[in-house]
C-alpha cells in the first residue's frame, strides 16, 4: 500500500486529533475511508452514517451525546431517505440556530452529481472527487479543519463549467446593480485580482508566485474578500465570483 503523509499530522501529535464523520450509503466505501484515515496519527473516524437523515440526527446531538464531538464531515451526494445536499443544507441551518455543528466536505462522482454547487451553497466547505488520492483526501480534511476550504485546483474549472447551467443569467445593463456586484464594487483592484486567481484554484502560495508578493500578502488580501463579501470561506467567494460575472466558465 503506498505511504500516506503524515508531515502534517506529525506537527499535531500533541494535540487531539481531528475527528471525522463518514456519511455514504456503501459500507465498503466507508471502511475504506475509515481505513485510510485511520492510519493517521491526527485523523480518527468517530462516526459513519449510511444516509443523510441518520447523519444529521447524530451530527445534530450534543456533543455529550455523541460521545465525541464531530470536526469534519465527509459527506456523499446520492444517498437514499436524505441525500447529501439536504444533509448539509439542514446541518447549515442547526448552525444558524446557534448548535455546534462540523463542516462539510461533500463527495462527489462529478460526471453524475449535477448539484455540487447547490451544495456549496448550502454551506459545504469543498468538494472532494471520490476517485481522488488517499493523499488528496487527507489533505483536504486537514486543510478544512484549519479554517479554510477546499475546491481542488485542477477541478474548478471543469466543475464550474459542468454546472455553469445553474449560474444566473446575467442581468440587464440597464439593471440596477445587486447587492452582491455593490459588494464586488468595494474591492481594490489587487483584491479583485486575488479573486479571479482564487476563483481559477489557485492556491494562496500559487496565487503569491503570479503577483510576485509574499504569501502573508495574499493572505492578508483573502481575508479582507471574505469580509468585504461577507462569505464564509474561499468556496463562497469562488461562487460569488462566478454568481457576479467576474469570471466566467469559459475563461
């Protein structure tokens, strides 16, 4: 079997570790997952559910309840009695109403999930293709838990323009402007910049190489899109980017 990365999780040995939920209607599925995720020093699957209805319910419960609270949730979109997207989207709304509940990492098969945007929308923090790397896997859950959020580079572009039937026609120009493109309107150039570039999968370190700036910089820059837009993480402000036209599909 090839060797998994623990680099990451070597910097976490002496802190608790990251505590994962596996929501998918196959069991081999799941054991593989838990198999891989397992074998991690930082990562432990605390939670399977073989459906949406049933994750939530646990996922929902106190944290004394469950027995251990929940940090991540990889979550299948196909799945009988609740699927994926309306999983999340009530998960989404327990937090609105104050309960601590795990972000969402939602699997995807791409070619037959036409709605993994709705689910981003619904509050997922990435996607994930279920044919990706062990490695990428477990990079992704490592990176979500850290407070950012995943839509994996080489995918942005095919997914978006997968689901770019889902955009909204653009409006009139004579239409007066939305609160999202006034939102748009309060970015600097440069912050713009970083949005078109975070929009096109690129990483903060990527994204510091093509504007020839220090990656604090980028950083910096990212958190003020986020504050300005009043999205959650970089999923959020990837959507809105494509929402508002400043990147299209096609480019």
């Amino acid at each position: 079997m090839t060797s998994l990365p623990s680099a990451v999780g070597a910097s976490r040995s002496s802190a608790a570790p990251i505590r994962v939920a596996l929501v998918d209607d196959q069991q081999l599925v799941r054991a593989g997952f838990r198999m891989v995720i397992d074998s991690q020093p930082d990562l432990r699957v605390v939670v399977e559910a073989g459906d949406g209805e049933e994750a939530v319910r646990l996922l929902t419960r106190s944290a004394t309840a469950l027995g251990e609270p929940v940090d991540i949730v990889l979550m299948d979109v196909r799945m009988p009695r609740l699927d994926g997207l309306a999983a999340t989207a009530q998960l989404t709304a327990a937090a609105a109403a104050g309960k601590t509940v795990p972000r969402v990492i939602v699997l995807t098969t791409f070619d037959l999930d036409e709605y993994v945007l709705a689910a981003i929308r619904a509050g997922a923090s990435g996607f994930l293709l279920k044919d990706a790397l062990p490695e990428e896997m477990l990079t992704a859950i490592r990176t979500v838990h850290a407070g950012d959020a995943v839509i994996a580079p080489s995918s942005t572009r095919r997914l978006l323009e997968h689901l770019s039937a889902t955009l909204p026609v653009p409006p009139a120009p004579d239409a007066p402007p939305s609160a999202a493109e006034v939102a748009l309107a309060h970015l600097t150039d440069r912050e713009r910049e970083v949005l078109v570039l975070i929009a096109r999968g690129r990483s903060n370190t990527e994204i510091g190489q093509d504007l020839f700036v220090a990656e604090a910089t980028v950083k910096t820059h990212v958190g003020r899109i986020l504050a300005k837009l009043a999205v959650r993480d970089r999923v959020q402000a990837v959507v809105f980017a494509y929402e508002t036209g400043l990147v299209h599909p096609s480019v």
